[in-house]
C-alpha cells in the first residue's frame, strides 16, 4: 500500500454552529495556538457582527490562557469550558471523525497540495453535499440520566 512520507502538518481550527449547520475554519502547516484561537475570535466576531456570540471550547492551555480570556472580552465573546476529558461532549470533535472518514480513510494523496485539497473540499462541503449526514452527527441533544436511571456496577 502506497503512503505518502514526511512530517507535513495541516491543522484546522473549526467553528460548527450548531443550528445553522456553517463552519468557519481557521487554517495552518504549524501549530494551533492561542493566536490561531484569537485569528478564529476575529472571524467569529466579524461574521456574526452584532450578534451574542457563544463558543464551547475544550481544555487546551492554549484555548484557557489569560490572552485568549482577555481577547474574548475585548471582542464581546462568551466562552464556556467543556469539562476536563469530555470528547464526547465537544460537538466539533464528532465533526473531525466524520471529515477523516470521508476525506482520508483509504486513501492517497500524490501531493501534501492534494491531500491538504482533500480536505478542504470536505470541509467546503459540509453544508451542501454533506448535510443531511452531518446534521445527525451534530445533533445538540445529548442523553442524560437521572439518578434512579443509574445502576451501580
């Protein structure tokens, strides 16, 4: 099976909003940061200008730092924190599996160019030709229990 080889990297910062189904995407070949957060709070603030904005971030230091709390200020942007160790409660990551399995699962790209286009053309997607399957994905509910609902093991 042919692979492709190097260390090349493609990181995508996504915001899903959830009753919309649209996606902004903040895009690099570095690192995600806590600049990459600020870039992704800018584009957040300029598409919904005016707009109560809200996003559920995970743990990561570079999303909990001082700067990004203090940029969310500036910018009039709540974030709420998902609990430590919470994938399945952080909506984007249900978003991620579903791009890796339609965009990279099987498959070889000839280039980092058109693995990279691989990708974004999922993304660009996502609410167009991927919709119906993705807004059973992102579906907000998520099932709770109530203490008599609850077995001990």
């Amino acid at each position: 099976m042919r692979t492709s080889s190097g260390r090349k990297r493609y990181n995508v910062l996504g915001a899903y909003h959830a009753i919309t189904g649209k996606l902004l995407t903040v895009v690099n070949e570095s690192y995600i940061n806590s600049v990459s957060i600020g870039e992704m709070l800018r584009l957040l603030r300029r598409s919904h200008w005016g707009e109560p904005i809200t996003i559920i971030l995970d743990n990561a230091a570079y999303q909990r730092c001082y700067w990004v709390r203090e940029y969310a200020v500036l910018l009039d942007i709540n974030l709420m924190f998902l609990p430590s160790y919470s994938p399945n409660l952080n909506l984007i990551e249900r978003l991620w599996k579903f791009v890796k399995k339609e965009s990279l699962n099987n498959r070889y790209y000839e280039s980092f160019d058109a693995f990279k286009r691989g990708i974004d053309t999922c993304l660009n997607d996502i609410d167009k030709k991927h919709r119906a399957q993705v807004s059973t994905l992102m579906n907000p509910r998520f099932q709770t229990f109530k203490n008599d609902q609850i077995m001990a093991g």
